[in-house]
C-alpha cells in the first residue's frame, strides 16, 4: 500500500495552479478530520467491508480516503470526469487499495452513470424494505460543492420521496461537502428568514446531521442534537481550499417512517413549493391561494396551533406541512390541475431544469414514476 495523500501544500506544487483554479468545488483537505468527525458522529458505525461505497465529485480524494480507511469496503467507485483530479485519484489514491478503489471516468449527474453500474456483478446491494435498519452493504458520498451542487442536493432528497435511483434498495445513508450558505439554508429552523424550500422538504423525508462545520456557522445554524466537529478561521488554511471560505460535511440519513408517502411524494412537493412562494406572506391568503374554497378543509387542521392571520409557510414544521396536504389530498373537491399549472408556470423561464431534462437523476416532468433499476 502506497503513503497517505500529502499535505493539500505540497499536492499543489505537483499540480499546475491553472488546474487547481479551474476546479470549482471546495476540497477538504484533511484526511484525518474527517476522520475524528465520522467518527464522533457515529454516522459510519457498522458500516465496513461488505459496503459499496459510489463516490461522486471525490475531487482530491481526501474525504474518499478518510471513508476508505475507515471502512476498508469491498468496492470504493469513484465517479468524476475532470482530467486533472482524475490524474491525481488515479496516481495518487487508488494504489493504496487498488482491488478495492475503482477509478471511472464516468458523470454521476447522469441515471445513465449509475444504470451501467448496478448490471455489473457485485455493484447492486440487496433490496431492503424502509425498516428501522438501514442498508449497509451502500454509501453514497457526494461533494456539491460546485456548480449545480444545490440543484443534484434538491434532487437527491426527492429521490427519497420517490424512493427511486439508490432507495429503491432501501434505506441508503449519504454524506455530503456543500458550501456554508448552504448548510445556513438548510439548518434554518422554522421561523427563520433564511428557511426556503428545500429545508422544509428535507425534513419530511430525512434526518440531517451536521459532522465537520465551519465555527462561524454556530451563530446561524440550529444543530439540534448534533455534536458536529468545528473548523475556525485560523484552521481553515490546513482544512480546505479555497481556504476563505470552507466547507461543511452532512450526513442525510432516511427516515424510517417518511411524514409522507411516496404515492404522494408528487404532490406534497408542489404543495410545498406553491405555499413557499410566498413564504413570507400570512398562511390564510396563502391557503386561499392554493385554489378556490381550499381554505375551508384545511383551516381546522392547524386551528389550534398557529395563527392564520399571522403564521407563514416559513413558520410551519415539515409535520404541519405533510399534515396540511394530507387534508387538501383528501379534499375531494380539489382541483387537479391547478398544482400543476402554477409548477409549470415557475418553471417557464428557466432555460436550464433539473426537472424538465431526460437522463438526469430525479424523476423527469412527464415521468414520476421512473426508478432506475
């Protein structure tokens, strides 16, 4: 077995500025903290040699190796298409477990990437139902920290709802880098003038759990029960690059029991989605809003809990969310069509749209349905 990744310094002499430059994505540059934070986090405990481990974006490979050597898997892929990082996972990562590391020059933005995988022998684990275990024989490990990070985040945590792409093998952990903005975005609790639209849906479906964070994350972020490692400002130098900005590691774990079904995963997301378009605004014009005579079925739901007058959509937990549309899906006077129109008239400006484009995770606009299996 090879030595260790060096020093990110010291990486960089080997590389041309020019390249490091050109990679986008922020890199944790610290094997042995992400180490120390799995392992305080207990996100990875049982999971070891019988684990499938597909990397996505590894970027220089320091978070793939600290997984990698925690775990020892039977089969590590590592899944990016940028020349230079492919050079250096290949030169530098993969000869320290070469029957183990699988290097492949392959997108994982695309279903195709992951279709091709799992015909081959020994790259699909075994079914498991949403029970109380998850399933340890996968790891997906992801750094969005770049462009359209925020967009394959997005699609991730619907693939939950749907339980399609990995979840159709059940309850698959992952763990992500992404950008403090968007962990500030995310951790925002209800209330929070920083709360959008994706948080409220992450939670109907997943437990988020900060493991490596950024101290001066701790004055906006509500951690809940989690005990994350923090990096300060004097630190960021040995911990990332860039170092001015930093970067935050989450484990997204599936809910054992999701607030909503997957039946209805369609909906309750452009429920959400038109309630958060005004999120700012009182929640009875909003539920006025949501179609003609909507707010006499819905209104009792929420009576004794908040104010109408004066709660937002930005106010409201993801179990009042589920809640709320659990009573328009069983409104037999609701129309069908007016979620859809609005969905599709959000959607009318955007050139370039996760949902709209074929062959990109997530199911596509005029297939809910698919799963990729």
């Amino acid at each position: 077995m090879s030595a260790r990744l060096p020093r990110f310094n010291e990486l960089s002499n080997v590389l041309k500025r020019s390249h490091i430059s050109a990679y986008t994505r922020i890199n944790i540059t610290d094997s042995d903290l992400v180490v120390r934070a799995l392992e305080r986090s207990g996100s990875l405990n049982g999971y070891g040699r019988d684990t499938i481990v597909l990397d996505a974006y590894p970027s220089y490979g320091y978070v793939s190796q600290a997984v990698h050597d925690m775990l020892r898997p039977r089969k590590h892929v590592l899944l990016d298409i940028y020349p230079q990082v492919y050079k250096v996972l290949q030169e530098m990562v993969v000869p320290q477990d070469p029957t183990s590391y699988d290097l492949r020059p392959l997108d994982p933005y695309k279903w195709s990437t992951f279709d091709h995988l799992w015909t081959e022998e020994g790259m699909k684990p075994q079914k498991m139902p949403f029970g109380p275990e998850f399933n340890k024989e996968m790891l997906f490990i992801a750094n969005l920290t770049g462009s359209g990070g925020t967009q394959l985040l997005s699609q991730y945590i619907n693939c939950i709802g749907y339980r399609n792409w990995i979840f159709q093998f059940g309850r698959v952990k992952m763990l992500f880098a992404i950008t403090p903005r968007e962990a500030k975005l995310l951790f925002s609790t209800p209330g929070s003038t920083r709360r959008t639209r994706l948080s409220a849906i992450a939670y109907t479906v997943a437990d988020i759990k900060p493991v490596l964070v950024t101290e001066p994350l701790r004055k906006d972020c509500d951690y809940g029960d989690g005990d994350p490692v923090e990096v300060s400002e004097e630190e960021f130098g040995d911990a990332f690059y860039p170092k001015k900005s930093g970067a935050v590691l989450i484990a997204v774990e599936p809910k054992e029991n999701m607030l909503v079904e997957a039946s209805d995963w369609y909906s309750y997301h452009l429920f959400v989605r038109n309630l958060f378009a005004t999120r700012a605004t009182p929640l009875i014009k909003c539920l006025r809003g949501l179609s003609p005579g909507a707010l006499e079925p819905l209104y009792p739901v929420l009576k004794d809990e908040v104010d109408y007058e004066t709660t937002r959509p930005v106010d409201l937990t993801a179990e009042q969310l589920a809640r709320l549309h659990r009573a328009y899906e069983d409104w037999p006077f609701k129309p069908k069509n007016v979620m859809w129109s609005a969905f599709m008239e959000d959607f009318a400006e955007a050139e370039h749209t996760l949902v709209s484009q074929p062959g990109i995770i997530g199911p596509a606009a005029d297939d809910t349905e698919r799963s990729s299996s």
